[in-house]
C-alpha cells in the first residue's frame, strides 16, 4: 500500500514496560505482556493484498503484506512498528505457519523490527476473504 502523504513528523519514540514474570521463561517473539499509556491506534483485521485487492501468493508473501498495510495504517495515525503492544494472527494452516517459521521471522522483523508485542495466534476454519491465508489486528499506543 503506498505510503501517506499526510505524515510529516517522526513518529514519538514508543514508552512501554515488557511485563516479563520472575521465573517465567522468556518468550520468543512475542511478549507476555505490556504495559503502556497514550493515544491508542486499532488496526483491525489486515489481509494479504495490496491497495488494489490482489493478494500476494502463499502466506509468507501473505504475511509481508498484511505487516505492511498494518505499517502504513500505523504511519497514518502517527504511528510506528514499535508503538504496536498487542497483535493477533489468524491463519488457515497452523500447520503451514509452523514450518515457516524461519521465513516468518524474516518477514516479521523486516517489516516490525526487533520488537515483539504481547501476541495471540489462532487457527480458523475460514476468513471473509476466501483467499486470505492469514488475517492480522494491531494495537498500538502512542506516548
């Protein structure tokens, strides 16, 4: 999706506390919890395709664009990839999500950088749209 015209300024830099339980093992690539205080930006539900409704093929490409729209959502309310403090993923395939892992990473950090939200993921039957393999929502709060 392209980028908007209207932002301007830098995004503010993000003032969250990871909430990481004494004993807990740590997570990897996501967090247990954050705590933070703002403005809060949802991003609802973002599919694979780009700004003229094609979707990207299989669900690593799929994903790539799904954090990309939530990206340029986020930049249209002022807002940045590490302002994001809750993420939920659904996908078709569970199984399919877990052997890319490698892949989804990559995908992850490219467009997210090294910050890892609190994070749920859900495998669902079917999503509205029948060639969506994955479906994203983001909460974020600007400080």
């Amino acid at each position: 999706m392209p980028e908007s015209p209207m932002r301007t300024a830098p995004a503010p830099k993000a003032r969250h506390t990871v909430l990481q339980p004494a004993g807990w093992p740590r997570p990897k690539g996501y967090a247990n919890g954050i705590k933070a205080r703002g403005e809060t930006i949802f991003v609802g539900g973002m599919v694979g395709w780009d700004a003229q409704g094609r979707f990207a093929s299989g669900l690593v490409a799929q994903v790539r664009q799904a954090l990309d729209n939530i990206v340029t959502v986020l930049a249209e309310g002022g807002g940045a990839p590490e302002h994001v403090v809750r993420m939920t993923w659904y996908v078709r395939d569970m199984d399919e999500y877990l052997a890319a892992g490698k892949e989804l990473g990559k995908v992850y950090r490219a467009a997210m950088g090294e910050h890892f939200p609190a994070m749920s993921l859900v495998e669902v039957s079917r999503l509205v749209e029948p060639q969506a393999l994955v479906e994203i929502e983001a909460t974020a709060v600007l400080p």
